[in-house]
C-alpha cells in the first residue's frame, strides 16, 4: 500500500502545478489581434471578431461578416508563434460545418494544420462552439472557413494556447529561478504504472504549463512535459566545469532505476545512475558535464516486478555553464552533431543531417515507437496508436504488421459504439516541400468485419483541395493487406487517410508500416528567376503584392530583403506559400529596394524589385489614400467606377473621385 499512497501523492503535486500555471495560457490570444476577413459585407469588419464582446446576433455592427461567395474565410494573426489548445466560436445559428485551421502563412486560410474535424452552432442552447486541438498545434495564424458558397459570420473568436517554455534562456539559468519568473511550472514527473520503460527527454530541461494526464498512464508512452524533438531550441552549447543537477524521489518496493543519459556528438553517456528504494524523501542527483560540444539529456525510468513504485523528478538546473543557442530561431538542429539546416530541407525526403534527424518525424512510420509525424486532431477514439486486439469480437487484428506479435504497434480506427454511423476519422502526414514523379506511398492496411466501412487515401495540395489516390470498401479479409498509391510530382502538399464508420461496430480499420518510396527530388536545374514584379509606385494605405516565379529543382527556400538587410519584423508583411511578398497597408517608410533570394541547396537565384510609396499621391484605384470626403445631400465627392468616364490612371473602368450632384443649382 506504500506504493499506492505515494502514487496519489505525486497526482495531488502534479495537479496543483499545473492549475496554478494555467493563469497564464487561459487569456484570449485572439483578443484585439489583427485579423482579415475574405470580403465583409456591408459595414461589417474583422475586427468584430477580436473585439471581447461575445455578443450574437444577425448585425453587421456586431458579428464579423463575409459576402455570400465561395469558401469564405476568417483568420487571425495571434502577432508570434504559439502551441494552439483550444478555439472557441461565437456565432449565430447558421454558422454550420466550419473548421478552424492553425498555420504559420496567410497566403492561404486553409494551408495550415486543421484543428479537431467540422463543427456546428448548436441548434439550442449556447451560441458558441469549443474546438481542441489534441494534439496541440503550432502556428501564428488562426483561421475559421467554411466550403463551398457560403456566408461567414463568427461573432467572437478566442484562442487558448498550452505553451512550453525552455528554461535555458539565459546563461546558468535554473529551471525553478526561471520557470517561477513565468508563473509556470518546473516539476517533470516519470510514472512506470504499467509500462516496462518511460522515457522523458528534456534539452536541458523545460517549463510546462499543460501536460496530458492520459499520456502518464499509456503504455511506453513518454510524460507529456518537452516540446518535440524537432524544436532547434532544446539544445545548447555546454562549458567547461558545467554541473548538471536535479532532485529525485524513489519511493515503493519494487522501484528498479533511474537513468540519467547525456547525449553528445561522441555517443551516449550515463552519467546519473539510481536504483531501488530511496525512502520518502527527495534527494539530490548530479554530474560534472565538462563538455563544450552540444549535449542533450534523457531521463529514463525503469520499473519493477509490480506497479509498487513510483519516480518523481523535480528542480532541473544546469550551472556555471556556457550557454549559446547554435541555430537560429528558424533553422533545424540536426540531432547528433551540431549542424543547423534551413526549414526547406525537413521532410524533403532527403537525409540532409547526415543522421535522419531531419526525416524522422516525415511519414516513414511502424508506429512502434511514437507517430512520427502523422497527426489525428479530433479524438482519441478516433484515429489512436494501438497494439494487441481490439475491444470488439470479430473485427480488428491481433497483431501489428510489423512485429507479427500482440505487443507491436499499429494506427487503429475503431468502430466502438461511441462512434457513428458515417463518422469520419482523419490520419493526416506532415507537410512535404516536394516529391519527385515516381514518388508513391506504400502501406498496409486490415479490414476485417461484417459491419466494414470506408478507408480512402487522399492528397491535399497547399490551398486545401483533395484528391482521392486511392479506395477501399467492404471487408478484406482477415490478414495484413499491402498496397501502393502514386503521389507524382506535387509541391507543399500531404497525405490524409480518411475513415468511415459502416453500419454497426464489427468495423475496425487499423494502418501499420507506412512508407514514402522514390519520393526524393534530384537537381533537374539551375534555379533562375523566370519572372519578376514590375517596379511599383502606390499611394500610402495600399495594400501591394511582389511576385515572381522560377525555374529549377527541387522546391526553393525563398527569403525577402528591403535595401539589402532584413525586412522589419511586422504583421504588414507575409510570405505566402508561392513565395510572393504581401505588404498590408504602405507606409512611407516601406518605399525601397526588395530583393529575393531563392535556394534549394544545389544552386540559387536572386532577384529585384523597386517599390516607391507615394506620399500625397492617389489613382483612387484601391481606396482613398487617407483622403476624408465632406458630404451634403446636395453633392458630394465619391469613389466610384460608374460616371461614365474613362479612368485617367487605367485608360478603362477604374476607379475616380467623381462629384456627385443631387441639385445643380445647390450648394
């Protein structure tokens, strides 16, 4: 019973961190934020939306409202990058079978990662819509669209982010000194309950402010503390006479051993080593690193002959240490050397690190280890990693593909009564930059039962429209079925299997060893700027987009310059999926010369615009450049396309300042 009483113990710590952490993620990141709607209706604006008030009704004054017009869209600019938790709508009856999207570009609403599947109003009660994003998702831009012809009507939108922060931010930081200047939280806990090996790794260690209970419990399943593997920042430089420290607690009989494990370019080190019972208290572990070389550290706990005993870890810290961030905030850090790639080079199907770091989490996948990459946002009882026989007789494998044996792992849709009938579970990979033309997606698939629905394979290309590679119906036996989908040439596009549910629950649909074969792209040629934006001149309070295309392969990098250095860091500015430049709103001081610069790795390209922001200048072709028009019934100035002249600016229909006269003789 020790064991039991420490267990509750270490739920009751972990609980209170993480409810005093929440004050800081549960504020409304969408709160007063930028935003932009498709086209507004009326006297209608997007900034309805993001205004605090939770209002609802059908008023153009109240709710952010689009034009009836095809895939309307509304999205949000939270100003930096976040680990998105959770959106919640706020809308009038009608507004039915919209998603909500979280990515890192506007150029396209619908490009980023979908949160959760489609979502109603409900037809009674609240006016209002809560959509999780489990996993979390990272990005800046939050976006709310509906398909087909439609009207868009979102009255509030907040979003709710479960962010993790590094604790290394500043030379010798300790994780409690730090976490505790953010209001969060430095308490990594390792539960053995029922699984051979938990594993948690930290670089060095982490600030949390959420943590998912259900992962504590799963089966050789790591605590849901540190960011991903894949985040640049979770390695530092180590100095000479660096001493890493932490406290413990290993209390139960049958407690086996903690590892501590240094990971170097030279290979692996144990360098804390605990085992058996400690007794009830904390104590103190630690090791003088000495190393000046990029180092990670892997916490692994061990359990024993039961589920009596328990492994706590708490108050990281990493001391008089050199500590030097050895990417940029952008570039990927390679895992066992200290090698920085730029963001094109992951998941291009090439093994750029040397290592497969950069591929890991890229598709290739047994399951046996983690999901590696593939995401499926709307529950756990839809798409889940699983292993050993389903819950339902007559349905389901007994064993994963890979392994033959009941503890392998395989991705199970599972048609359980808590599903219904014609539900849709999404499987969708990571975003690939681009695949070569004999590339194609091999896999293997189970599709046992009476009650079988539909498993399809489709791929999405960059403004969310889905092509079906691949079908299948019925049931198909009751073996590991193999079989291959062409992908082709495409560029910043995704896979996505789709589940649906049959009649009744003898319906289970599981995916094991899925691979990306022939998929990587070769240098075909030279990259060259094949066409460049025209120099510009545009009044102020315009909004202007620098284009251009290019020749070459594989998929260029794309990176945009004004006057030779870096743009301004502003929301004005955005890089869309095409790699044109987007500038919102022209200041004067956006006047200047832009340069871009294409790379793919193999060769690259440059090339040249000039933009001149005419102050006091207007051709009325895309608004009034800042310029208030006095009004009487009489007459009035408008902006208009309809008096009858030919505009001066484009020798045809455009826009003018014409006077308007009610009454000639008035004034």
């Amino acid at each position: 019973m020790r064991g039991s009483r420490v267990l509750l113990l270490l739920l009751l710590v972990y609980y209170t961190n993480i409810s005093e952490s929440t004050k800081l993620v549960n504020s409304d990141l969408a709160y007063k934020a930028p935003c932009k709607i498709s086209t507004a209706v009326g006297t209608s604006r997007c900034d309805l939306a993001v205004d605090g008030s939770t209002s609802v009704s059908s008023s153009y004054n109240t709710c952010a409202t689009s034009k009836s017009q095809p895939n309307p869209w509304l999205w949000i600019d939270l100003g930096d990058y976040h680990w998105v938790s959770k959106v919640v709508v706020y809308g009038p009856r009608s507004l039915t079978q919209f998603k909500i999207y979280v990515g890192n570009s506007t150029a396209s609403p619908t490009s980023g990662v979908q949160c959760g599947g489609t979502y109603d109003i409900p037809s009674s009660g609240q006016y209002l819509e809560e959509v999780n994003c489990d996993p979390l998702i990272r990005g800046r831009y939050v976006a709310i669209a509906l398909s087909g012809t439609a009207t868009l009507s979102v009255c509030e939108m907040l979003v709710y982010s479960a962010e993790k922060f590094n604790v290394l931010g500043a030379q010798g930081a300790d994780c409690d000194t730090t976490c505790n200047a953010q209001g969060l939280t430095c308490n990594t806990a390792i539960n053995t309950r029922g699984s051979s090996r938990a594993i948690t790794e930290a670089g060095v260690a982490y600030c949390y402010s959420y943590s998912s209970t259900a992962n504590w419990f799963a089966d050789d399943q790591p605590a849901y503390i540190s960011e991903s593997s894949s985040d640049p920042n979770r390695r530092r430089c180590i100095g000479y006479n660096c001493s890493f420290s932490f406290w413990y607690h290993m209390y139960g009989d049958d407690v086996d051993s903690l590892e501590v494990i240094m990971k170097t370019t030279a290979g692996n080190t144990t360098i804390v080593t605990e085992k058996g019972n400690q007794g009830n208290e904390w104590k103190e572990g630690s090791a003088v690193i000495n190393e000046h070389d990029a180092a990670r550290f892997m916490f692994v706990g061990t359990r024993g002959a039961s589920f009596s005993g328990d492994i706590a870890i708490d108050d990281i810290s990493v001391k008089t240490c050199l500590i030097t961030p050895l990417c940029n905030d952008k570039d990927f850090m390679c895992l066992t050397t200290p090698k920085c790639i730029t963001p094109y080079k992951v998941c291009n199907f090439y093994d750029d690190c040397g290592d497969g770091t950069d591929e890991n989490s890229c598709g290739d996948c047994d399951f046996e280890r983690d999901y590696c990459g593939w995401t499926s946002p709307e529950n756990y009882r839809l798409w889940a990693r699983f292993r050993g026989s389903t819950f339902t007789n007559g349905t389901g494998p007994d064993t994963d593909h890979t392994t033959g044996k009941a503890k392998g792992f395989y991705m199970l849709f599972e048609a359980h009564l808590g599903v219904r009938q014609g539900e849709e579970g999404y499987l969708t990979s990571p975003v690939f930059m681009e695949s070569s033309a004999n590339c194609k997606i091999d896999f293997y698939y189970h599709m046992k039962g009476k009650n079988m629905g539909i498993l399809e394979l489709f791929i999405v290309n960059e403004n969310g429209a889905k092509t079906s590679l691949w079908k299948k119906d019925k049931e198909q036996g009751g073996d590991w079925n193999y079989d291959t989908a062409r992908i082709g040439h495409k560029r910043n596009f995704y896979v996505q299997f789709v589940a649906t549910k049959g009649l009744g629950s003898q319906g289970d649909i599981a995916l094991d060893d899925i691979k990306f074969t022939d998929c990587a792209v070769g240098p075909s040629a030279n990259l060259t700027i094949k066409s460049m934006a025209a120099n510009k001149t545009v009044g102020v309070d315009t909004d202007v987009v620098l284009d251009f295309t290019y020749d070459g392969a594989p998929l260029a990098y794309v990176t945009w310059m004004k006057d030779g250095e870096a743009l301004p860091a502003s929301p004005r500015f955005t890089v869309g999926m095409d790699g044109s430049l987007s500038i919102s709103q022209t200041a004067a001081e956006d006047s200047g010369v832009y340069t871009v610069k294409i790379s793919n790795g193999f060769s690259e390209a440059t090339g040249q615009t000039k933009l001149i922001i005419a102050v006091g200048s207007c051709d009325f072709e895309t608004n009034l450049c800042g310029l208030k028009l006095s009004y009487k019934p009489s007459f009035y100035f408008e902006r208009t396309q309809d008096s009858g002249l030919t505009d001066h600016t484009t020798s045809g229909k455009g826009y003018i300042l014409a006077l308007k006269t009610n009454n000639p003789g008035g004034y």
